[in-house]
C-alpha cells in the first residue's frame, strides 16, 4: 500500500503537468476520462460489488442506495464529466492590468491552487466529480473517500487516471488515499505546504472536525440550516408555496428550509393556510409562540432552532418584528440560505442587507443555491464561510491569483 | 478590566453600525479619527512616554525607536488615515449580476467581513492605520497589540473611537483588547462564529503561532523569502542593479531579497560585477558552487537558504539550469516575491509560469510587492497564502460578499 505521504509527495512531483496544461488538453483528458468511465464499467461494478457485499447489515438501506452504482449510473457520471467541456476555463485569465507610468506592467492573472485535497463520504459519484472539476481547474487532487465506497473509488480512480494518460497528462496528478483509517485524514489536514485547499464533503460532522483540526487552508461547505421568514405584508398565497417548496421539494439537501419565522401581525392568517397545504407531510416543531396557530404541532424542544433536520421536520416560531427574525436568522443560522417572503420593499431591504448569509432570497425559494441554478455550470460544494468563496463554489472558485510584473530593469 | 469575551460580544452588537455605514458616514469617520488623533496627542505622547520608560534595558535600541511616538509621527499617522479617503469605497458593489429566464435576479454583493481581528507587535502606528482600514472596509475591528506598546495604544484607540462617536458611528464597533497576556491572543484566534478575518501582523514566530493556532479564518501575512534569479541570458548592468536594488535598498522588510540564484554560464561575469557593486555592504553567503566566483563571500550554512534574514546579508548559489532555478524557489521560498533576469523571453514565461509565488517579476526589483506600488493605495498586509488574497491586500480583500436573489414567488 502507497501511504499517504508517498501519495502527496508523488502528486508535487508530478501537479505542473496539470497546472499548466491548456485548455485543449484538459479538455481532451476530461473527455477520455468521461470515456473510461464507460468503457471499464466492468471493473467499476466489480468493486461496487465488493463495496455493497461488505455494507450488508452495517450500513442502512438508503446508504446502501447511495452506494449502489448502475450502468446507468457510470453513465450519468461520465455525462456529469462532459457536462464541464463547454464551460471556459477558468485559468490563465488577466483579472486585472495596469501599466505604472514607469513603464512596469503588472497583471494579476488566474491561477489553480496547485494541489486541493478532498474529504468525503460514501457516494461514489463525488469521486468523478470531484476529480473533474480539479483537472478543469488545472489542480491536482488528492481523494479521501469514505472506506465504505473505497473499492468503488478506486476502480473510478483507475478509469480516471486512464483517460488522463491517453490526453498526455500524467496519471500521477490524481490519486485516491489508500489507507481509510482516520489517519489518513489527518495527514490530509495538516499536510501543510503541500496541500493548497482541502474542502470536506459530507455530514456536519465530517465537515466541523476538518475545520476545526486542519493547518491547511479549508473551505467549510455545506451545512444549510436555511429559514424562510414571513413578513407581516405578505401574499398569502405566494407565502404559503415558498414556505412549501422550501420544506418539502428535497427535504435531505443543504438548501431545504428547516426553520420558519412568521410575523404575528400575519400568524393567524398564514400559520393555519400553511398547516392545511402540508398536509400532514411535515412534523411541525412549534415553540410557544406558534403553537395557538397550528392544529397538529408539537412543542419544539430545545434545539430545534438549531438543528438540521434534512427530513420532514420544520421548526416554526412567531417573532414580534422584522428586526427580531433577522436577529434570530443571525444567532442560528449557518449562514447558507435564508428567505424573506414581504411585499413591503424597505423590509426586504433591511432584511438582505442584514441577514449575513451566503445567499439571502427576497419573495423566492432557498431551494435554488446551487452552482447550477446560480449560472456556475457545476458545484464543488457551497461555502458557509467567507473567506475566499461563498455560497456555490464553480470552477473559478478552485483558482487562486498571481501578480506578474513585466519590467525593464525598474528598481525602487 | 473588560475581558476579551465582553469585548467580542460588544463588538457583536454593534458591528452593525459599521458594516452597513455608507460610504459618506465611514469618511466623516475617517476624517474625525485623523482629527481627533491630532487633538489627543499629548494624552497620545503620555500614554507613548509610559511605555517608552517601561521599556529602557528590555528591548534594543532598535525596537525602542520603533516604539517611540513624536507629534510628527502622530501627524504621519493621520494622514495616513486621511489618504483613505479618496480610495473607492469596497463595500456594496455589485460584483456580478444575471437574470434567469424565470425572473429571478442573482446579484454577487461586496460586503464588509463583519469583524476583523488583528494580532500585532509594537509599532504604534499599526493601530490607526488597522482602524482606519478595518472602517473604511466596513468592519468593526478588534486590535490585539503587543504589550509594549499598551498605553500608546489605549491612547490611539480613545482618540480614534472618540472620531467615530462625532460622525455617528458607534464607537464600539473598535476595540482593543485590555488583556495582554498570550490567553488573549489564544481567545481572539479561537473565537469562531464571532471574528470573520484575524490578520497577523508581526515576525515570522507570531504570524506561525496564529496560523497553526488558529480556528478562525487567517490570512498568513508577511514572511518574505525572496529570491533573485539571474539566467544566462541577460543585461549585466541591468542584472546588477536589480540584484543590489533588491537586496540594499531597504533590508529589513518583506519584499527585499534573501537568497541569489545564479545560471552557471554568467556566474563568471555576473557574480564578481555584483560583489564588486555591493562595495562590501553585504555579506554574502556562498554555497560550494558560487565560491569560485566571489572574493569574501563567506561558506553558506545549512539554513542559509531558508533563512529571512532581514538584513545586509545574502545567499548566493550557481545553479546549472532555469529548471534547477525554479525548483529551488518553489522549495524553499515562503511564496511571496521572486524576480528573473533575462533578455530571453522564453526563459521569463517559464519561470512565471511555473514559480509559484503572489508576484513573481521579470526584469524589476522585487522590492514593488506593495499596495500603495501596485496601485491599490494603501494596504494591510501582503498575503503569502492562496485562498481568498494573495500579495498585498487592500481595501477589496478585507471584504467578501453575498448574493441576493430576488423574485416574484419562484420555487424549485
């Protein structure tokens, strides 16, 4: 077995042969990728078998769903792949020029990180995905997959490195950790130096001990603790299917609502209208303050305003102000995505210019952060942090920046 | 005394009035901040002579001057504060914007951090000019300076908050810590989900313990091991005095160069002309390879070459090829400044290319890695990491941004 330390520095060894590569190329090497993925579909199932053989019994049905691979779903793997040929590449780019009037030119040009480090779960497809949005951002990758899906990986890894081969680029620029023990993560963490960007995917968990012991840098993604807050001035009707859409089109993603605040001037209006368009399909936890409005609720424990519930679950809560529900937002949110449903301009105003979250929705869904939906074209994930990038991360978010100056012998 | 935490949970309260002032208000500030500086410098020169006395035989001769405070260095430091106010102010750009065909509107908004930290040593001066950049970008602020220079800075931050008070900024939206003990530092880095940014500025041991220590988000700031690279192609004047420039022109800060690399086929011309050039003002420190071609030049030790010496001091190594140049920049270089000599424009992409620094120069002196020389007017510190900045950061880099999305009822 190559340990982790090989691995890394075997990838700097061999990450220019990515970092420089042209658009043509990495094109061509995302194009055969996609192709290999296909064409060692075999291989690939066999070590699905593998995975899912070992899960029986540990892991539960619905993990076992995610884990499963199909040759349909190689093939929406190899399709996710070609999805990325037509979006620009995001490197080489001159962000900024300027010529000093003693004749040094300086441009600050688009650059990948280098080597970005990735942390995650069972899904076996975050392998393809991950590997191809590195290579069209020009970064080496290093892969640290969940041990349940690790013969899956590795046989995705080894199509990859294929396709990355037949393109002419060195197969050594991606690799797949070896070792699943929690060590390797760790290495991974405080590979300092050698990793540029380490961005966890998966449970908030994962996501909280990568931030909290990594001596990389990290990018946080992912946690959505989303609120949908109804103002006192409101279209009932159009409040009512927000707050729906928002709870109940995908429950178990980041983007789905798990809290809603309501006005009380509005409560006794649209609690009852939204209780009755549920339709028994999601458990309301509603604190005192809510509880008069709703038939069926049932008191909110102490952290339901804190808990992401991915499910059917919603917490509701009725706040005298526009200014108490910001402050709430706030106190509990994880900073994702946060709606205000209002006609009244000034308080969808207040509440965006307030509301500190990566995405702040006036009169729409919260379900629509994503890289997709936002123009990006793909997601690595989506940041719920500041610094760097926030909220839906593309490609141009997997580049960093230089400063090149051009001079004639200019001293200072 | 207030503690650290009471501080932070203030400045939480308040930040607001600061993260959301318009440009207007956060000028009237900066213009009373530099006012008031001026009107409290003698409470500012007291406050200076405790900490001057408190320091006689503990630190150098050096260090105290550093520390020592004049009605004319008091002056400096206000105009410094006014010079911000004709730069753009960074907040509330609309950095991107689209319309889906659905009618949802996705504007990409600049926003201030929210609160900045900022860990420093003894320079008085930083603490207005950290103020005063933290304001104008929006952000309440919390400094953390060195204990040598608590009074000084006690004095600084009464007479700056008494600035923000006259134009109707909250003045506790700048704080600075009271507690100088390390417990106070260990706070600010693990105060997460309260500081959004923390900037250390200092030596090399302070900016390390942060970065390492570290849970909240850090910018690595400042450590400058620069290298000059000169290839076997050049202009020799132009070579010697890039070399010199770099090297001389002011040693003790971060962008002045450390270590000189030498293409084998021009040491002979080129290494006694600059060893002639320097007319004994710097030791240089030779490896085995550039012996032959200096006079005085002392053997190199082993962390010659990944030492920031901060000083009239060099490193001096002849290397067989641009490649071998390159490699060893990459090795041992802290990612901040690097600089080529050559007349061959080839040689200048590859090197460019593959040096992997925040500005990597062809033909001029590394000594212009500076936001007032690139052009950004002023600047708090120069990044040598790759997420979020790189180089030197300005106003722009101490904000972030969020998209505000908004519609007419759509759901997804």
């Amino acid at each position: 077995m190559t340990s982790t330390q090989e691995l890394l520095d075997s990838l700097l060894e061999h990450k220019a042969s990515i970092n420089v590569a042209s658009s043509q190329v990495k094109n061509q090497a995302l194009a055969a990728m996609a192709d290999q993925l296909e064409a060692q579909a075999d291989a690939i199932l066999a070590g699905n078998a593998l995975d899912i053989a070992a899960a029986q019994g540990k892991i539960s049905p619905v993990m076992q769903d995610r884990l499963l691979l199909t040759r349909e779903r190689i093939a929406d793997m190899a399709a996710g792949i070609r999805a990325l040929l037509d979006l620009p590449d995001p490197v080489g780019l001159v962000l900024e020029e300027r010529v000093r009037e003693d004749g040094l030119q300086i441009q600050k040009r688009s650059i990948p990180f280098g080597l970005i480090g990735m942390i995650y779960e069972s899904r076996p497809n975050v392998t393809s995905d991950a590997a191809a949005l590195a290579i069209k951002s020009g970064n080496a990758v290093i892969l640290r997959g969940g041990k349940e899906a690790f013969n899956s990986a590795q046989a995705i890894v080894k199509a990859l490195k294929t396709g990355l081969e037949q393109a002419g680029v060195h197969p050594g620029v991606l690799e797949l950790v070896q070792d699943t023990s929690r060590a390797s993560a760790q290495e991974l963490m405080t590979a300092k130096g050698k990793i540029d960007l380490l961005v966890p995917r998966g449970g908030a968990g994962l996501i909280q001990a990568v931030v909290e012991q990594a001596t990389v840098p990290v990018i946080e993604t992912g946690t959505g603790l989303c609120h949908v807050y109804i103002d006192q001035q409101v279209d009932l009707e159009m409040a009512v299917a927000l707050a729906v859409n928002a709870k109940t089109s995908r429950p178990s993603v980041c983007n789905a609502a798990e809290v809603l605040l309501v006005h009380q001037d509005i409560a006794a209006d649209f609690l009852p209208a939204f209780e009755a368009a549920l339709a028994d399909k999601v458990e309301l936890r509603a604190d005192a303050s809510a509880q008069p409005y709703l038939q069926a609720a049932i008191p909110a424990g102490s952290q339901d305003f804190d808990t992401e519930f991915l499910d059917y679950i919603m917490a509701v809560k009725v706040l005298p102000s526009l200014e108490a529900a910001i402050s709430h937002i706030n106190h509990h949110s994880s900073g994702h995505s946060e709606a205000i449903v209002t006609t009244d301009s000034q308080a969808a105003d207040l509440f965006t210019l307030l509301v500190d979250s990566a995405a702040v929705y006036v009169n729409a869904s919260t379900r629509f952060t994503d890289g997709g939906e936002f123009g990006l074209g793909c997601e690595l994930g989506i940041s719920t942090q500041k610094m760097h990038a926030r909220g839906p991360m593309g490609l141009r978010e997997m580049t960093t920046y230089k400063y090149v100056i051009s001079g004639q012998g200019q001293t200072r």
